[in-house]
C-alpha cells in the first residue's frame, strides 16, 4: 500500500535566524539531484496546517517564457528570502520543487499505478542527456536500453515529481519540529520506490534502483554539505522504508 514518505532533518544549536539558510542550503543539494534550481511555489503558514497562508507565490518556470522578474524570482536564495522576510516563531514555509521519476506507463505522480489503456504520456525529453546531471556520481547510472526502443519507452517514462520541503519555527504546531524536524522534505507518496505491482521484472527493477539511487543521492548531499546532527528517513505508517526497498529490489523473478 502507498505510503507518505519524509525525510526529517534537525541542525544542532539551531535558532530561527539560521532557518532561511538552513532552507537554502537543503533546497541547493535538491537543485543539483533535481537538475532544476528553481522554486514552483511558496507559502508561510501560521499557527499550524489548519490555517490558510499568510503568504503564498506560484512561479512562472515554463522554459518557453521570456525572463522575467517572476523567471527570475524563483531562484532558490531569491524565493527564500522573499517567504522569510518575516520570520515569526509560530510560521511554517513551505517551497515547492520538482523532479523528474521514472514511473511504468500510464502511472505519474497524478495517477497513480492503475491498469488502463486511455493515459497518453507526454513526449520524452532525451533521457540520457538529462539523467547525466541529476546525480552527483563518478559513473553514470546505467540505463536499460537507450530511448526509442520498446522495452524502454513503451513501458516506462520520467514523470515531474513534486517535492515539498518545509521548514518550522519553534512555536509552529505546538512545537512540532521535535518530532518533524526543524526542516522536513515531502516527498510525497513513496510509490516510485516500493511499487508494489506482483509482477516485476528485470528492466523495471532497474527504473526503480535509478528512483532509490536519486533519493540516496540527495540524502547523503545533505548530510555531507547542511551540517544537521541528525536525520530520519520514515514513512507516515510507521513501516521501516529500508525494508520495503529491500523487498521490492529483490521481487524480480
């Protein structure tokens, strides 16, 4: 069964004037996994959830549309500085980034896993190119078959992802950061990396090593370059994530 997935991050001696280069620094190691340095959106929440944004900002990133303040406003330092301008003990930010994931066909991060033969995909972008710079590797991540052939595209495709990445003043939520951490980065559901279709084979696991390989990647980037003292990677059931991943790399044959 599909299941939230976060990862928790806490900074030692951490106050609320070190949060928005807290955000930037974490949002940076994305960027470089991602591919893609800017922010879709932004939002500051009051209080908790429940509460509507006091702030909120959707950016126009189409790379067909000219530069403008708004293209250019979305740049990671840029969309931070803007949200944090008033930093409040009891606020919650919220920036949204994307990247792209492999999903079988006819599954994206809005429909999920499902028999049908009606989705239509959307044209491919030259994957081998573009997964070249989303992991910081010595080697490249090898791919099962180059674009254009039938095991590779008629069957899988990279999909845009949205990733949440969240950071909490101390009183935001009754204090909620012990438990959420003082930044916490959704990644939404975790079906790219445990999809739980019975029959699985060889080329399939090898699009769900390159998801688990990108989410690796930025877990570590984080731990080596945002100085946090600790970090947790867990599902919102409570399921050890480690042991799903193992069950699902190893359900081949």
């Amino acid at each position: 069964m599909a299941d939230q997935l976060y990862l928790s991050l806490w900074f030692p001696n951490f106050r609320l004037e070190s949060l928005p280069q807290a955000l930037v620094g974490v949002m940076r190691q994305f960027a470089i996994i991602a591919g893609d340095k800017r922010v879709a959106a932004a939002s500051a929440y009051p209080i908790d959830f429940t509460e509507s944004p006091t702030y909120q900002r959707i950016y126009v990133n189409d790379e067909r549309a000219a530069e403008s303040p708004d293209t250019a406003a979305s740049a990671i330092e840029l969309a931070v500085a803007e949200a944090t301008e008033q930093l409040h003990e009891d606020m919650a930010y919220e920036f949204e980034m994307t990247w792209h994931l492999w999903y079988p066909e006819g599954s994206s991060p809005s429909n999920p896993p499902r028999p049908s033969d009606d989705d239509e995909d959307p044209d491919d972008e030259d994957l081998e190119d573009s997964f070249d710079d989303v992991a910081p590797r010595k080697t490249p991540i090898p791919f099962p078959g180059q674009p254009g052939s039938p095991a590779l595209d008629s069957l899988w495709k990279r999909h845009p992802a949205t990733v949440r990445i969240l950071g909490f003043g101390p009183e935001f939520d009754q204090s909620g950061y012990a438990q959420n951490g003082h930044i916490r980065v959704d990644f939404g559901l975790d079906t790219p990396w445990t999809l739980e279709d019975a029959s699985v084979d060889e080329a399939a696991t090898k699009h769900i090593q390159q998801n688990v390989e990108m989410l690796l990647a930025f877990t570590l980037l984080v731990e080596k370059q945002c100085s946090i003292s600790s970090r947790l990677l867990w599902t919102e059931s409570g399921e050890p994530l480690a042991e799903k991943l193992i069950a699902r790399l190893q359900k081949v044959h």
